[in-house]
C-alpha cells in the first residue's frame, strides 16, 4: 500500500513545487508595479532597492534567529565553515547583485529589451546545471523553454527598442543579472541539500539586504531615510509580498522539483505583470500579448506532465 501511495506523493510534491514557482515569480514580478507607483514620489531607483531591502530585513533576521535557535537545540545542524562563506557569496551574487545590474541595465536601454534579456536566466539555468552538475537536460525542457520564449517575446516584441545612448552597455548589464541571479539558483539548489531551504533563504537575503543597505547609506547617508509616507507604505508593500514571501516560495520550489524547472516557471511571473499593470495602472492589453501568453502558459503545462 505505501509503495502504491509513493507516486502520488511524488506527484503531489512536484506539483507544489510548480504552484510555488508559478506563485513565487508572479509575486515577484509584481514589483515592477509597486516600483512604478513608487516613482511618482520622485525617488531613485537605489532608493527603491534600498527601502525593499530595510523593509524585508527583520523578516529574514527574525526567521534567522528562529533557525539559530534550532541549532542550539540541537535539532538543526550548525553550519560548516564552508557553508557560511557559500552563504555570503549567494548574498551578494543573488538580490543584490543581480538587482543592482537590472537597474543599471534600465538607465540606458528599454524596458522591453531588459525584460527578453532577463528571459535568457532559464537557459543559463539549464546549461550550469548541464556543465557544472552533469544533470541531462530532457526533451520536454526545451520543448517548454521554446514554447515560453516564444510566447514572451510576442508579449515584449511589441516594447523592443535598441535606440539610444550606450544600449551596448546596458544590455551587458542586464545579461550579467540574468547570469547573476542563475548562479544564485544553481548555487542554492545545491546548497539547500544540505541546510534546508527556510534556513538559506534568511541567511542569504539577511547578507543581500547588508550588501544593498551599505550601498545605499553609502550613497545617500542618513538623509536617504527623509521620505514621504506613501513611499514607506509602498516599500512595506514591497518587502512583504514581492521579497519576503516570494523568496522562501521560490527557494521551496527549488527543493522540490529542481532549479531549472524552478526558473522555467519563473517565465509566468513576468507575463502576468500585464494583467497587473492594466489593473492597477490601466495600461492596455492587445491581442499579441494575449497569444504570447497562452504561449507560456502552455510551457508550464508541458512542464506539468510528468511520469511517475
């Protein structure tokens, strides 16, 4: 009877792990609206980063202490040497990092652009996880990889635009996040095997919110923390559910059905910032972006049809 229960539990399991992909990434792609309405109130974008980050940072402290707590109980393992340094660089490589080139990126090319770069993470994913932890990638991968690519860029094509000054550079920027933030992936997959999931994701964003707070105080000092209420308010708003929340989803994603199909549901959260964007900005959504994402949404069900 148990080995007859087993499949389904695998199926249960992986099929959590697509949701919490699917949801993780659409939480946080929602950022992109937060952020917009954020920039009514004239702030920068280190601003913005840095608030999220001030914001999110007793979060992840006080899950990281209920960890610590663990340990002294004995019912955690304490961290290896080697695990606390993997730990720092995760940090620094995954919202920080990857955050930081993002925004640089935008200052000198288009939106549009930016977001058919940052699409390229998924298959960063899979070739590290190809050449670096000699995993086979699976037909069904590519056949979805290619039916979202598609379907994002018949959402985005229509926004792509390679004028202006330094789109070179810009784009380098954007396809160093993309690399960035695919590392993090690959590197916390592994990682978590060993320390768990709800324990590397308040390490590793507790180091990331440092890493960003340094460079903001760095920047603005003090005075950065001068803002009007509605910006705090947005901020919290930000924190929570597009850094917070979406972090541990995508790190339980990861546990259970792996980075690349993690990252390969991720392509769900930038489409459905459409339908956020026409309802809280009123911006319009045209047919082509409609097909596209019935493109990806037919990706992520390939990825849902699974053999057990």
């Amino acid at each position: 009877m148990q080995a007859s229960q087993r499949p389904s539990a695998q199926r249960s399991s992986f099929l959590i792990g697509l949701a919490l992909a699917g949801c993780g990434s659409i939480l946080f792609s929602a950022k992109a609206i937060v952020a917009k309405l954020t920039y009514q109130y004239d702030v920068t974008a280190l601003t913005v980063i840095g608030f999220r980050m001030l914001l999110s940072l007793p979060f992840f402290l006080a899950i990281a202490f209920w960890q610590v707590r663990k340990v002294r109980r004995g019912e955690l393992k304490a961290l290896t040497g080697r695990q606390r340094l993997e730990l720092v660089g995760l940090g620094f490589i995954g919202y920080y990092l990857a955050s930081l080139l993002d925004f640089i990126g935008l200052e000198y090319i288009s939106a549009g652009l930016e977001r058919l770069i940052l699409f390229l993470s998924p298959t960063f994913v899979l070739l590290f996880s190809a050449v670096f932890l000699k995993r086979a990638i699976l037909p069904k991968q590519w056949l979805a990889l290619a039916l979202s690519y598609l379907g994002v860029s018949l959402v985005f094509v229509q926004d792509l635009s390679l004028s202006g000054d330094n789109v070179l550079l810009g784009a380098l920027c954007v396809l160093g996040s993309a690399i960035s933030y695919a590392a993090y992936l690959i590197g916390s997959g592994e990682l978590l095997k060993s320390i768990g999931s709800t324990r590397l994701v308040a390490y590793a964003m507790s180091y990331s919110a440092v890493y960003t707070l340094l460079h903001f105080f760095g920047v603005f000092g003090w005075e950065g923390l001068i803002q009007p209420a509605q910006v705090y308010g947005l901020s919290l708003i930000h924190a929570v559910f597009n850094t917070v929340l979406p972090t541990f989803m995508t790190m339980w994603a990861v546990e259970r059905i792996g980075a690349p199909m993690s990252a390969q549901m991720g392509l769900v959260g930038p489409v459905s910032v459409l339908f956020l964007a026409n309802w809280f900005l009123d911006e319009p959504i045209t047919a082509m972006q409609l097909l596209g994402t019935a493109f990806v949404l037919s990706g992520a069900m390939v990825l849902s049809r699974r053999k057990t």
